[in-house]
C-alpha cells in the first residue's frame, strides 16, 4: 500500500495532474474524466440513497452525488486529500483510514446503495483486492452495486501489452485490476467490464442473488 504521506503532499495538485495526463492521453490517466462521468452516469440514474466512497480523494466525484442529493461516506488515508473532499461535501460523513487495513468497523455494520472506489483499488496486491470485495458483500443492499474505476485491464495480455507500451512510466508498487482474473475469482458475484481507455475501465459488481 502507498504512503499516505505521498498524498498528503500531493493533495494541493493531484487534480490538476490528473487532468492533464487525461488530457494528454498519457499513462496512467487517459481516460480518468471518463471513468468519473460513466460511473456518475451509473449512480445517477437511481434516486438518493447511501453512497460509500472508498479512497475518495478530494471528493472530485462523490461531490456529484452528494449534490444531487446522495447521503455520502468518504474514506482516505490522507487527512489533506479529506480537506478538500470536507470543502466540496461539508454535510458528508468522513473517516481517516487505510482501507488496506479493511474498512472501520461501524461502516461494517451499515449497508450501501452503492460503493464506490475510483483509482484506489490498485494500491492492493491481487490477492488483497479479492479479499477487499470479498468483505464489501454484506454491507451492500439488494440490487447495490460495487463499482470501480481504475487503471484496470480486461485481460492479462491487455495489461502486459501496455507495460510493454509504457515500461518507463510503470510502477511495479501498484497492481492493476484485471477483470477476468477478478470474474474467476469472485464466482458469487455477477461482474462486468466496460474499457473506456487503453489503459482505463470501469468494473461493476453486483450479487447474483
């Protein structure tokens, strides 16, 4: 798991460098203002429920739902990211934790219309994310949905073709998702994967019963 105080360092400008490696189309953000607008697009088309957002950053995008209404839990292991989030969303439920750690206890013992992580699953090695998605199922309601955006690719292949691509920029530190690995394991869950950029997908997951 990376250093919180990598991003407590980094709060004042991730916005901005995330932006404009999208807007270069440059690994490892091409495709992020995609990702936040599909997965916005997902949540909106219900009505107000409960939202968990987990590694929500500077609350970029669990400030759309909660303006439209959304009952909104953010989770960060940077306290300066929380700051901002807190500026956008000063109504929403915060909590200071490393969810490599697994989730606060009391948020366990909630349940969540949906869950969100956007760029915060990767900071989990493999077996951890399964693990992670594992513990989510019984905090999420009837027809919930878990839905995660990342640097993420369908197929093994995929993710070693774009290594290879951008071996200079690759960050051996951090574990992108690969969805037919995560289908194969997590046989109790219904998943699905829509790849918005080379190197960028959004994944959702839902209980089969």
């Amino acid at each position: 798991m990376c250093d919180a105080n990598a991003f407590d360092h980094w709060a004042n400008n991730y916005d901005e460098d995330v932006f404009q490696s999208d807007h270069d189309a440059t690994f490892p953000f091409a495709g992020y203002a995609r990702v936040l607008a599909r997965i916005t697009r997902l949540v909106l088309t219900r009505k107000p429920g409960k939202l968990l957002d987990i590694g929500t950053g500077s609350g970029t995008l669990a400030a759309r739902f909660y303006q439209a209404g959304w009952n909104i839990t953010a989770v960060d292991f940077s306290e300066e990211m929380l700051k901002q989030a807190r500026l956008r969303m000063p109504g929403a439920s915060f909590f200071v934790h490393d969810f490599s750690t697994g989730l606060p206890q009391v948020l366990l013992e909630r349940s969540y219309d949906f869950i969100v992580m956007t760029y915060a699953l990767h900071h989990l090695e493999y077996k951890e994310q399964v693990e992670f998605l594992h513990s989510l199922l019984p905090i999420l309601r009837e027809n919930g949905k878990i839905l995660i955006g990342d640097i993420a690719f369908e197929t093994q292949s995929d993710l070693d073709a774009c290594q290879r691509r951008f071996a200079d920029a690759w960050d051996e530190e951090e574990f992108y998702p690969v969805f037919t690995e995560l289908q194969r394991q997590l046989l109790e869950f219904k998943i699905d994967f829509e790849v918005v950029s080379f190197c960028a997908g959004v994944i959702q997951i839902s209980t089969l019963f």
